[in-house]
C-alpha cells in the first residue's frame, strides 16, 4: 500500500518552480540600458541569443576595428538560448538520417564543417574564460522500441560509409551498463559529436566576450521595423532609431523584420522539467558515470541530460504549435505536458521513485520544413539572416554566424557554396491549412510510434514532398 501511494508522479510537479532552471541562477547578470535615441554602425545584429552573440563576436574577431551594434528586445539569452537542454552538437543538419535524405552528396563536407564548428566553440569558450561546464560527453540515441534498434544499425552503417569513427552501437547490456533503465534495448553512441554545457550561461559569457571586444549591447530594445536608407538600413527600436551599413538578424522563432521569410518558420512550445540533485544511492541506481546526453528514438522523443550537480533535465515529447503561431509568454507553460513528461519520467527510471523537481518551464522555439537552418539576404545583401535551427541552434548557430557574415562580405566562401546554404526550405501553407496539416502530422506521428514506427499514407506524402514537423 505504502508503494501504491507512491506512484502518482504528478506529486513530484507540486513544488516546482515556473522558471527555466538554467537562468534561475545568483550570477545571472544585470540587464544593461536600453538605446535612447540614435545610434550608428558599421553592423546592427538584432536578437541577444546564441545567433546575434556569435555574430557579433566572429565579426569583431575578424575585423577589430568593426563598429558593431547588438540590440535586445528583452535581456540576453532570456529565450531560446537560455532555456534549452544544454545540448551543443556537431550536426549541422539535424542528425545524419536528415542529412541523407536533404543533401546526400555533401553530407561528408558538412559533417566536417560541423566538426570544426564545434571545436571553435570549444575554443571560443577556453579562450574567452567562459565558465558554462562544456563537457565532450557525446550523446546516445536510444532505442525503446524493437524496430529501433535496426534504424540505429543503419545510422550506424551510413556513418561508417561516411568515414565517421566517432560512432558506437551499444546493445542492451553495454548500453544498460552506461546508463540504467528497464527501458532501454540499444543505443548509438556519438562519442565526441556533442558537448553538454550550461547554456545561459555560455550566453553570458559570449555577452562578456563581446563587450570586452568593444561591441556596444543595449537591452531591452526591441526592433520594431526596417527599411532601406541610402546605402545603408534604418532599424526603428522602442526609443530610438539605428543607422548601419549592414544588418545580421538572428530572431528565430520570433517574427522576422524580412516578412517574406515568416512563411518559413513556425513557432513551436517545448518544455522541460529539472529534479532536484540525485544522492549517491540514486546515482548508483542509474549509473551515467560518463554524463552523455540522451535521447529516445521516437517521433515524439524525449531529451534528457545529468548537471554538474546530480540533477536530471528531462524535457521534450510533446510539440505544442498555437494556432496562428503566435510567440506569447502565456503560451510558455503547458500543465498537460508537464504531467505527461512527469510520467514518463518515472517509467524510464522506477529506481528514482520519490524523486521531486524543481523547475517546469517552457517557451518557443523555431522550427522549419526542413528541420535545419536556413539563409539569405535580403535589400540588396545589406541585410542577411539564418533561422529553422528546429531545436539544434546550441551548436550551429556558431555556423549560422559565419554563414550570414559570409553573405554580407559578398564574397563566396567554402560554406555559401554548399547546396544547403544556398537552398530554402518548403514555406508552410497559411492558417487555417497550417493548424491543420499540423495537427494531422502530429496525430500520424503519435500513431506511428506505437505500430512499430510504420508510417500512414499522410506521412508518407509529406516525406515526398520534403515537409515535416518535428523539434
């Protein structure tokens, strides 16, 4: 009886803060002035989130004498960047099967680019003395499912094709050895393809970084509009007006200042949940000595990682798109799904029973047809944006950035030549065809995952037609 008492997990919801974990934190710093008046530059970077920081920094980096501008609407890593998962990954496209299935013939020299990428950001974060816990755990794609585990084999088999030696097929006891949970049956190791980090705190850093090379920040300072001006662009503020040569926008799931790349992008809501620290009884239940990131194999999978102190971010499943896509802070908290991920929680690790969290949160995110980023320019090249990064951005918006100073240089480059670079995603229909085709595509997918991962008539026509929906 006394163990039946204990198995409502939606118990361990009672105490937890509505607040993402990461940005609850005493060294948060403070918001800096917003811009009053008007302001010129050599390059306005719209947008304090992972995109605009890595923007303005690489460009200081190549050019000190720059005059760089970054405008905030709110503080700097408030949103996305600073509530996510703290998964930092080399796949520039979303994982290798998307990247097969988009651009197979320069998938080796993305997954190089990709590499790289993530060893600047390694080497942004030593360099600058950025304290955000960047540990090269690489992440294990779990099967749950029978007809996962061969899905896996064949990742694992197109990453040898491709000369990838970073990859390991775990069976069930060598993966149940790494991390325990009645419900793992196989997993794919991506030994040194992904880092665990803090992320508002890498964002606070890379504000840090950016000040100390002379870029100027203004914070609560939201843009709301643009037009060409002479030579150069005018972005209007709250209070205020910036001149600038060229213009970087990296605003993801929020509205674009380009209006015709809105069609492109959908906001959807993605929440996680955190427990309180682990003690060492429950850490030995589970084991995870070697701290990967986590993730199950499902259509509506689930993301999960271990803290520097013991605690479980578990997060992800659901996909909560608002009719209209709207970006709102109401929007930001789900009950239903927090209940849902509580459940969850607890059938993937019954040895943690009694365990309680202490933060629910979540918040929007940008996401694309194709599921990784896409760019462009926009006023004749003064303007260049990147958006779509569809849950990844931790890692490739570093990439984003040099891909948007790339453009506005004007000057073709081993990234601006790549077929990815150069291509756009399928725009999504307008309302009320999206909500529906939406929730269609949830509902496939939902079934899917449960009949052995057979996919219906809908989702095969969607695969097809190069559309999907996913986070």
């Amino acid at each position: 009886m006394a163990r039946a008492a204990m198995t409502n997990p939606v118990r361990a919801l009672a105490d937890a803060s509505p607040a993402p974990f990461w940005l609850d934190d005493e060294d948060r710093p403070a918001a800096l002035p917003a811009l009053v008046g008007d302001e010129q530059c050599d390059l306005l970077v719209v947008g304090g989130g992972y995109s605009g920081l890595w923007t303005a920094l690489i460009a200081k980096e190549r050019d000190p004498a720059r005059d760089v501008v970054l405008i905030e609407g709110q503080e700097v890593g408030w949103a996305a960047s600073g509530r996510n998962g703290g998964f930092c990954a080399a796949s520039l496209t979303h994982g290798l099967g998307n990247g097969l299935a988009r651009w197979p013939h320069e998938l080796a020299k993305l997954e190089e680019l990709g590499m790289r990428n993530l060893a600047a950001i390694e080497d942004a974060i030593a360099r600058y003395k950025i304290d955000c816990s960047f540990e090269r755990t690489g992440e294990i794609d779990i099967a749950t499912e029978p007809h996962q585990i061969a899905e896996l084999q064949e990742t694992a088999r197109d990453a040898e094709r491709l000369g990838l030696d970073r990859y390991a097929f775990l069976d069930r006891d060598a993966l149940r050895a790494e991390v325990d949970s009645p419900t793992f049956l196989a997993g794919l190791w991506d030994r040194t393809g992904v880092a665990m980090l803090h992320p508002a705190r890498l964002a606070w850093g890379l504000k840090r970084a950016c000040q100390d090379l002379g870029v100027r920040i203004y914070e609560r300072t939201r843009a709301t509009g643009m037009a060409a001006d002479g030579l150069g662009m005018m972005v209007r503020t709250s209070y205020g007006r910036v001149f600038a040569r060229h213009v970087a926008l990296g605003t993801n799931a929020f509205p674009s200042l380009v209006r015709r790349i809105r069609p492109y992008i959908v906001p959807v809501y993605d929440h996680a949940l955190m427990t309180e620290p682990l003690n060492a009884e429950q850490l030995a239940a589970i084991g995870w000595r070697n701290r990967q990131g986590l993730g199950d194999s499902n259509n509506h999978f689930h993301y999960f990682r271990i803290t520097d102190d013991h605690r479980i971010l578990w997060g992800g499943y659901d996909v909560v798109y608002r009719y209209g896509g709207g970006v709102r802070a109401e929007y930001d908290h789900h009950p239903a799904t927090y209940e849902k991920l509580a459940r969850h929680f607890f059938r993937c690790f019954p040895q943690l029973e009694g365990l309680r969290f202490t933060h629910a949160w979540g918040g929007a995110i940008d996401t694309c047809a194709r599921f990784a980023a896409f760019f462009g320019t926009a006023h004749a090249g003064r303007v260049a944006y990147a958006a779509g990064y569809t849950g990844l951005g931790v890692g490739a918006t570093r990439f984003g950035a040099e891909v948007m100073l790339d453009l506005l240089a004007g000057e073709p480059t081993e990234r601006t030549s790549l077929d990815m670079v150069r291509s756009k995603p399928l725009p999504f229909p307008p309302e009320p065809l999206r909500w529906a085709g939406i929730g269609i595509t949830q509902w496939s997918m939902t079934r899917a995952d449960v009949r052995g991962g057979r996919r219906n008539l809908w989702l095969k026509a969607m695969d097809r037609a190069g559309l999907g929906f996913d986070s």
